[in-house]
C-alpha cells in the first residue's frame, strides 16, 4: 500500500489532469476482475470499474487530482517525491486523497481473498477533477446518465480527509450547501472633492457588509451548523487617488444548512440591498445543494466498524466544505465520507501518518465485511 501510495504522489496531478494515477489503479482493479471503464468530458478524464451482478450497488469515491504546491521551496520535501521520514510521508495528495484511494485498493484486495462470493455489487468511481471547477467536472453527469437508464448507487463511501485528530474520529454523513454571488454595487463616479455630486459605492457595500455579516441565517440543527456568510474579495477603484469610483465588486458565499434553502437566502439577501436603496448587478452561482443522509445501513457498518478498529465512536456530522457526494446524492444514495486527518490538506507539508492510513485501511476492510452481513 505504501509503494502504491508512493507511485501516486510521484504523478504530478494537477486538477483537471490525472496524469497517470488511472492506469495505475486501473492496472490493479483488473487483477481483481473490475470491469474498467474511462469515461471522459471535455477536459476531465474518469475511471469507472465495477464488480458483480447481483444486490445493490456499493460505490467508493474519490479523486486523483490535487491542487498546486504553493512555493516548492518552502516544502521540506519535494512535494512529488512521497517522502517518507520516520511514520510520515510527505506530498501532495497523501492526505487529500491518494491516501484513501490506495488504503481502500488494499482493503479490496483483503476483502476479495476472504470472501470470494459476497452478496452486493462494488463500484470505483474517480474523477480528476475534484478540486477544480465543477463546470468542468463529470460526476453530476455520469449520475444524470445512470438515472436515465434506471442505474442506481444505493450505498456510497467518500474518501475525502474527514477526520480531526485520529482516524475515524469525524463521519460526514451530509454537506451545507454551497450559493456563491459576485455582486456589483453601482455608484456614481467623480471628483473626490466634490460630494455633492457622487454617489460612492464603497460606502453604500460598507453598509450592506454590517447588516450581511450580522444577520442570522438560520440556526442550524443538530447535524448541520448554522448558515454562513463570508465575503472572498471586493474590488472597487479606478487607480487614481482622487477619484470616487463607479462600482464595486464583491464575490461571496454561503454555506447554508438544510433550514435554509436557495431561495430563502437569494430572497433575504437582495430584501437587504433593496431596504438600503442599493443599486446592484448579482450574479448567482449554486454549487451543491446540502444533503443529510438520515437511512442507517451504511452509516451503522461505518460507525460499528470504527468502533471495532479503533476503540471509540465517530462523531456524525455534516461539517467543511462541498464534495462530489452532493452529485451522488440526487439518486436517494446513502452517503457516507471518511479519511484521513485534514489537518494539513491544501497546505505546504502536506502529509499522512503511515501507521494511520494502515488503520483506515482496516476500517475499510472492515466496513466491505460489515456491508456482506448488513445485505444478506
């Protein structure tokens, strides 16, 4: 598993490329007797691979893409180079999420020479562009090309970095949504020294950003956090010291709970600009609706088998960002996410405990056990 997870980290896989971490893998779900399937759009590449034909379909899901280094030398290994020092490898994508891609690979292979003939179907599906745009991605297709021929993934594992400070100590079993906006507040451009015949835009965001940024959404719920509203950047000016600008831009988002919904936060929102007399121009962007999945069957095996491995219970939640899960989770799946600590994803030294990948490993081992029991 260790070489494996090395041989990926060396392939430089930049969203939206795979660069090669898809014949590797593929290489070793057709030892198993996958069938393998590419499946590209536009400039994505895609691994699909099935196993079986009979009971319900159990899909993991993951990708090969990472996101760029940041400044190469302030890594304090080549951040392609699966440094190993002591229990820790180094790289980009050890932790998000080659290392659950190659923990879950072994798992299979334990799984497959212990039970040769089991009662449920198993899908591979990986995508290289996770970390990227989602315009561009493919999952929410290949979900839209299933449900048009009556296919369904009734159980779904996402190995994205969900734990906190052990393996299996943070279980997603929902996402917020995500509604992002570019706002454009308009104004009237002129000289700095005559007042009276501007209309500053800087002055009129600053007073929508106080009420936005104290206004309560929602409050959540027991699964989901509360709303939130958080401002990316905001650009206005024309250069010059001495001129009041015409505009301003803002982009920001929401990441909201299921109390809260599209319209609800769309409407509340622009009631703000309005109620201050703003003149605006607003983009909207929804990037996944907020999903929770309340069925037990796979969230019961994920937990009992951390619990067996580990010692301690998960705790179920619907925490950070979005995931390809949110595609999934049109069909009705089952959606449960769990890997390794995100502690340093997307950082520089990203990296991953190697006798903790072992022990997600295992949890997955485990959980491919628990699913042969649970669908008998």
């Amino acid at each position: 598993m260790i070489e494996f997870l090395q041989k990926l980290i060396q392939i430089e896989s930049l969203s939206p490329r795979d660069e090669g971490c898809f014949d590797l893998i593929e290489d070793r779900l057709q030892k198993l007797s996958f069938d393998c399937k590419r499946i590209n759009y536009l400039n994505v590449e895609n691994l699909y691979a099935t196993f079986g034909s009979k009971g319900k379909l159990f899909c993991f899901l993951g990708h090969t893409d990472v996101v760029p280094t940041g400044p190469i030398e302030k890594w304090s290994h080549p951040p392609f180079s699966g440094h190993i020092e002591g229990d820790l490898m180094y790289g980009r994508g050890t932790a998000d999420m080659k290392g659950s891609i190659a923990a879950f690979l072994d798992s299979l292979d334990e799984f497959f020479l212990s039970n040769p003939d089991f009662n449920f179907r198993i899908a591979v599906l990986l995508t290289s562009n996770e970390e990227g745009d989602s315009s561009d991605g493919f999952i929410d297709k290949i979900v839209n090309d299933m449900i048009d021929v009556d296919e369904k993934i009734d159980l779904c594992l996402v190995g994205e970095p969900t734990s906190y400070l052990k393996i299996g100590d943070s279980v997603r079993i929902g996402r917020r949504g995500s509604l992002g906006g570019s706002l454009k507040v308009l104004g009237k451009q002129g000289h700095i020294a005559y007042p009276e015949n501007v209309n500053n835009p800087i002055f009129s965001a600053s007073d929508a950003i106080v009420e936005l940024k104290n206004t309560v959404w929602d409050n959540g719920n027991a699964i989901f956090q509360p709303t939130s509203f958080q401002i990316s950047n905001i650009h206005s000016g024309t250069g010059a010291k001495n001129v009041v600008p015409g505009e301003l831009e803002m982009f920001f988002n929401f990441r909201y709970s299921t109390e809260s919904s599209q319209e609800t936060l769309i409407d509340e929102f622009e009631a703000i600009l309005k109620k201050l007399n703003i003149e605006y121009e607003i983009d909207w962007k929804l990037s996944g609706l907020p999903y929770l999945t309340e069925k037990d069957n796979l969230k019961d095996v994920v937990v009992k088998s951390i619990e067996k491995i580990t010692g301690y219970s998960p705790d179920l939640n619907a925490k950070g960002g979005t995931s390809d899960g949110r595609f999934i989770a049109k069909m009705g799946t089952e959606i449960v996410e769990l890997g390794p600590l995100n502690e340093t994803i997307h950082q520089i030294d990203e990296h991953i405990k190697i006798s903790e990948l072992w022990t997600l490993k295992n949890i997955y081992t485990d959980i491919l056990k628990g699913l042969n029991k649970k669908l008998a």
